[in-house]
C-alpha cells in the first residue's frame, strides 16, 4: 500500500503578511511520509516559484492551417520538487466503495483526541472546509500530494482567499486511505501531523475528501486547522 501524508504550520503575528510571519519555525517546514517512515522537508519561503507545463501546443503553420491543438495547455506553479506522485497501480487492490466523509464524526474523533490530551474543542467551520474542499480538489486533478496548491498557493495563501482572517492555520494531507479513521490514525502516528491536531491556540477546523477512480490516489484528505483573529 502506498499512502502520503502531509502537514503545514503557519501562524502569523496580528496583522502580519505571509512575508513577514511569525512562524514555528525559522521557515515554513512541510514533509511527507513515505512508507519507509522517513522525512523529507522543503522550505517554501526560499523554495523557486519555477513554472513549469504539461502538455504543449503544437503551433506549427501545419497545425495552425488546419485549426487543430495537439495538446491543451496547463500551466503548473507548483514548486519543482514540493509534491508527489503514487506509482502507476499502487492503489489497484484497495477498495473504495464506502469511502465517505461525515464532517461531524470527524470533528468528534478528533475532538476527542484533543480532550484526551487535555485540549478544548474544534468547531466546524464552513469557511475552513471550503478551503480545504479547494485544496482536496486541486490535489485529484494533477493526482499528487503537496501542500503547494497548482497555482503555487500555500495552506496561508488558500485559507486567506476565503475571506477567512488566520491568526493560526495549519494543514494536513493525506492519499490513498480508505477512510477517515485510517488517516487520522497516520496523522496521529506522524509526530508532525500529530503536532497539529494538537494545537493548543487551535478553535476551528474545516475538512475534505474528494475521490477520483481514475487517479493513482484514488482519495484526496485535506484537514485544516485555524484560529482567526
């Protein structure tokens, strides 16, 4: 089985911008988890933006006569090196007939966790979940794990467009799981992801899934975690 989780921390001083975030750590740290249990980090302030493509146009007098495009074009902001992708078939055994999200027994499972370890609760919030349900959907049309959004958007960056003010956002991703049980349980086993739930300046959170049969990840998680201003 092959399954990726992500998670990022952003927490920004009062009406501070991103470029000048107080943040957990000297940089935005995000990391995946691979099967073998290794890490790996980027830091995205000092990351390139590159752009890159897939796809391509044939713009050929040839082509241009007749009317015709070989190949759509679509532009990539995503970072070089922020993302991953499943091998080919990796998933193929799994079955994801009763895959499904219930927001509410997720938020108590959750909220539980958190009073287990002395924490107050999260409540839903629509605002949170539609950035999150952006992010999820984002992720299955280029079928890959990132915390950088297709358009070279970050958890902050997401959460802001919304019209939601952060005084605290934080993101977790997960592929491939088959329900919600199975990703909290690999988030709570990550000592990144398990930071999040965790929060102690944490109020709300919004949450997602997105399925996709066609995709190598068939499923697509995507917690956020918040505290406005």
């Amino acid at each position: 089985m092959y399954r990726v989780t992500l998670r990022l921390l952003l927490i920004a001083t009062l009406g501070a911008s991103l470029s000048a975030c107080s943040l957990n750590t000297g940089g935005v740290s995000s990391g995946f988890n691979d099967l073998g249990g290794t890490t790996a980090s980027i830091d995205p302030l000092s990351g390139s933006r590159e752009q890159t493509s897939t796809g391509s146009i044939d713009r050929t007098p040839r082509a241009a006569a007749k009317g015709t495009q070989v190949a759509a074009y679509s532009p990539d902001k995503a970072p070089s090196g922020s993302y991953e992708k499943a091998p080919a078939g990796a998933l193929a055994d799994r079955d994801y007939s009763s895959t499904s999200l219930d927001p509410e027994m997720a938020r108590d499972l959750i909220n539980q966790y958190r009073h287990d370890n002395g924490l107050k609760p999260l409540r839903l919030n629509a605002t949170l979940s539609e950035a999150a349900k952006g992010h999820s959907r984002d992720l299955a049309k280029w079928d890959r794990i990132s915390h950088y959004g297709s358009d070279g958007s970050n958890p902050w960056d997401r959460v802001k467009r919304t019209g939601y003010k952060p005084r605290l956002a934080a993101e977790n991703v997960g592929t491939g799981q088959v329900s919600f049980k199975e990703v909290l349980k690999g988030w709570k086993e990550s000592p990144g992801h398990n930071k999040n739930l965790l929060l102690a300046d944490a109020s709300e959170m919004g949450l997602a899934l997105v399925q996709d049969p066609k995709t190598e990840f068939k499923s697509f998680w995507t917690l956020v975690i918040g505290a406005p201003m």
